[in-house]
C-alpha cells in the first residue's frame, strides 16, 4: 500500500478504538464526543507529530458536562424498549 492508503487504513482502525474509549468513557461517568472537521495539518504541526511519523485523524474530547446550563439535558429522551432494539437471531 501506498503511505496514504497504509494512513486511511490506519485511521478507519483507530476508530474501533475510539468507540472502544467512548464506551469506556461512559462506563466511567466520564462525557465524550468524537470529532471532526478540525484543520489537521494546523493540529499536527503544535503537537509536533510529523517529527514522530505520526498524523492526526480525529480527536476524542472528554470531560464533564456543565449541568446547570446544558439545556438539552432537560429535554425529555425517547427511549426504544430494549426488545424493540434488539433482536436476537
């Protein structure tokens, strides 16, 4: 593979681990979002990653929500039962 096919494949794989890290995140009572859409060469350059072979894909931002002003926490939630959701085969 080419370096870009070998960095296109390696970034769909770090995204079983970024699911992997959100789950946990949760898990933990820790919030967390993926993102995108950030200028990544801008990004690399401050973290000095192409001096290490490295380049950036996506950031994972985790911390804890501001209760008191998170407005669409009080929204109310819909909820599919769990035998809606899920079938088994």
């Amino acid at each position: 593979m080419s370096i870009e096919d070998n960095f296109h494949h390696a970034a769909k794989q770090a995204n079983i681990a970024l699911g992997l890290a959100i789950v946990e995140a949760a898990a933990e009572g820790i919030d967390s979002t993926p993102m995108e859409g950030f200028d990544p060469i801008a990004l690399d350059d401050f973290l000095k990653l192409p001096s290490k072979g490295l380049r950036s894909s996506m950031l994972l931002a985790l911390g804890y929500r501001d209760q008191e002003n998170d407005w669409n926490l009080k929204l109310e939630k819909v909820r599919k039962p769990f035998d809606e959701f899920v079938t088994f085969l």
